[in-house]
C-alpha cells in the first residue's frame, strides 16, 4: 500500500464554504513531510520531541477510507514523539464587545450521546466519544482513537492544547477527523451525535423548539434566499404561531388589570392610615372581601412565562446559526456580529467602538408601544407604573442586546414593530368606532 509523507485531509463536503475546507496535504513522493494545519493555520497538528516543543517531526502516514466530512487517519509514531493539536490565534473569533463576548471564546469539548462536555485541563477518558477543539461556528474533533492517551491543556485563554499521548509501545496512532463548520447538516453528514453540539446549554425540550424554529428559518430561507429577509419573516411566523398563547396572556393581564383597578384605591388608602403589621392583616382583609387571593399578580406573569421558551429558543438558534455567518442584510454587513452602523471616535466601555443603530430602533419600537399602551380599567396612577415598569424593561433589554449579533436584534425589532403595529391598529379601530 502507497506511503504518504503525511495523511489525507479531505476537502469538506456539503455545505461547508471553501474557507472550511480542509487542504489537501499528500506527498506524491512519499516522503517525510511536516503535518498540515486546519483553517488558514487557526488549528495545527504537529509532533512534539521532549525537550524541543517546537519540533516538527517528518512523519509517514497510511490514508484510510474517507467517507465525506470525516478521514480515517492512521500514522507511524517517531520515536518518543507527542502529537498535538492546538488552536492559533486565528481560531479565536474576532471579540465582541459587552455581553457579545460570549460568542468569543475557544474551548476543548468532548461529545457523545449524553450531550457536549467540557474537557479541563488534564488526562481523560474519550473512549466511544468524539473530542477536541471548537469555537462558535468550527470545530476539529477526533474520534476512535488508538494508540494513544489524551491529555488537554487550558492554560492559555482560548488557545486550549490536546496532546495524543502514545501509550508505551504504541508504533502507530490512528483516529478519526472531523474538521468544518458547527452546522446542523454538516455535523449529522459526519456523524449524527455531532449535532449535540447545537443548543448544547438547554434542556432537551428546548433544544428541540430550537431545532424546530431551525427549521423554520431554513424552510423559509429556501424559498425567500435571503436570510436577513427570513428572519424577519422568523418573527411574523412565530407571532401567528403564538397568537393563541398571546391572547391567553392578554386575557390574564387584563384579569389581573381590572382587579387591581378594583382594589388599588382601598389598599392605597390602608396604606396611608396604617403601618406594619395592622397594615398587613387589613389588606389581607381587603383581598378577602373582593375574593381575591393575594397572589393573584402571579397570573399576568404566568402569561409571561408562556413565552420564555419561545425567547429563549430564538435567542440561542440565532447566536449559534451558522447560516448568519458573514451574511449582510441592509447596512449590515455580517448578521453575526452587532451591526456597527457607525464607527464612534472613541470606543467606549462594554458599548465598543460602534454606535449600533439596531438595538436603538428595537428599543424605540418598543418605548412607543409603552407610551400608547392603555388599559381602560387601570386609574392613571397604575398607567403610569405600568410605563415606567415597561421603560425600566425597555432600557435592560437595550443593554442585553446592544452587543448582540444583529440577526438576533432583527428579530427582536421585527417582533416589536408587529406589537406597535397591533397596538396602532386597535386605537384606530377604536377610534373609528368612537371609542
């Protein structure tokens, strides 16, 4: 059988760019060559002598079956040679500013059907498991490994270190590779336990309303062919998806509006002409005579709890969607990153050097559903805590989201400008009817 200075590194099928690909590395010679590295240089495979950390070994390698994504790889060991795979500093993603620099780090994992697990420093067992180095949108793992003993290294940030150990009397080292993009299709091409690294933070049942608004997105995006146009539309599909759920919440507020418009004056008043505990045991009194339990506010907030998962499901699906990866949509030029309409004079802490115009038109949106929101059984004091709760909500989520990928913010704005757009249509309606 043919030897090659170094093993086959398959070029990546499906829908991985040719910026995933990995090169094609063969020494028709056949002779010794030093290992290749992954991604333009951001992973890098190399043998390691004691003593000379930097040494890169000529080697000889066999080339096993390919079956697409993932190379069998089999290699002769040197002499007392440690092989190592280290993430560069071109495997780290450009940093976001403020809470975007979740999306910035590099880790070690390991992966099997039980999920993704983090691999900390030191020995371990990754026997029926894949492992090695990802980011947010690749990864380079192995698997099947033989020969050898993992040892991982993270104490430089973001730039872990998997050393394959040969065991004592080991001649050859043999795995198999994994090297391309964190997507769903890719990684279930490869293997389908890969796409335990989707969503892996969540429970189970939300990473499957994060599977199912995966599809969706992608459902659309095929017949739209633009993925900032399919978020958008994301947004108006799950608000139809979520109406009845939505009027259920709404039936609660309103429950809990009119009750508190029933009873807020009486309690105001107890408040003002009684302290402590006489105070305590009248309102009490008060929640009795109307029939209402004390814990009745708890209505309008499991109104809220109904949404949550949907929040949550759309947040973690468009951090992670590999598919936003330097997209542009409108004046913004990678959907993956904030939108950085405007380049500031000076960078600012946690906000960056950027004014993001995004996050500032969501939180617009959504101050102006806050100021034309009325209930008619609330007195105008409850109005008015009501809009400063909702700005106080308003101003929070602007500074969750401002660092955020902006294919995340296009939701959210989307999804505000149809509650403004309700909001608008109903005073209309109402004021046609003379309301």
């Amino acid at each position: 059988m043919m030897r090659w200075g170094v093993l086959i590194w398959c070029l990546l099928a499906g829908p991985a760019t040719a910026r995933d690909a990995v090169p094609n590395a063969v020494d028709d010679a056949g002779q010794g060559a030093a290992l290749p590295v992954l991604f333009d240089g951001a992973v890098r495979f190399r043998w390691q002598l004691p003593g000379d950390d930097a040494a890169s070994v000529p080697v000889s390698g066999q080339a096993l079956a390919a079956d697409g994504r993932v190379t069998g790889i089999r290699l002769v060991i040197p002499a007392g040679a440690v092989l190592e795979v280290s993430a560069q500093a071109a495997f780290v993603p450009e940093p976001l500013p403020g809470f975007g620099a979740v999306y910035g780090d590099v880790r070690p994992v390991a992966v099997d059907g039980d999920g993704q697990h983090a691999l900390e420093s030191g020995e371990h067992d990754v026997d029926g498991q894949w492992f090695g180095i990802r980011n947010r949108y690749r990864a380079v793992l192995l698997s099947e490994l033989s020969g050898a003993r993992v040892v991982v290294d993270t104490q430089r940030e973001n730039e872990p270190r998997i050393r394959l150990v040969p065991e004592a009397g080991a001649v050859h080292l043999s795995f198999r590779l994994y090297a391309g993009p964190v997507e769903q299709g890719a990684l279930r091409a490869a293997d389908p336990v890969l796409t335990r690294m989707l969503f892996a933070a969540l429970w189970d049942w939300l990473r499957w309303l994060c599977f199912g608004m995966l599809w969706l997105l992608t459902l659309i995006d095929g017949v739209v062919g633009n993925i900032g146009w399919s978020i958008v539309l994301l947004s108006v599909a799950v608000k139809i998806l979520m109406t009845p759920l939505t009027r259920a919440a709404d039936r609660l507020q309103a429950s809990v509006n009119a009750t508190t418009a029933r009873l807020q004056p009486e309690i105001a008043a107890i408040k003002r002409e009684f302290k402590g505990e006489d105070a305590h045991n009248r309102v009490l009194a008060a929640y009795k005579k109307h029939g209402v339990h004390p814990l009745y506010t708890m209505k309008s907030l499991a109104g809220f709890l109904l949404q949550i998962p949907v929040f949550i499901a759309a947040f973690d699906m468009l951090g992670e969607n590999y598919a936003l990866n330097g997209a542009s949509f409108l004046w913004m030029a990678d959907l993956a990153r904030p939108d950085q309409w405007l380049a500031l004079p000076v960078t600012l802490p946690f906000f960056g050097g950027h004014l993001n115009l995004l996050p500032c038109l969501m939180t617009l949106f959504t101050l102006l559903t806050s100021a034309l929101q009325q209930e008619a059984a609330l007195t105008p004091e409850l109005i008015r805590q009501q809009r400063v709760r909702l700005f106080w909500m308003a101003g929070a989520f602007f500074l969750l989201f401002y660092t955020f990928p902006a294919g995340m913010v296009l939701y959210w704005t989307t999804n505000n400008v149809l509650a403004l757009g309700k909001l608008t249509g109903a005073r209309l309606v109402n004021l046609i009817r003379g309301r």
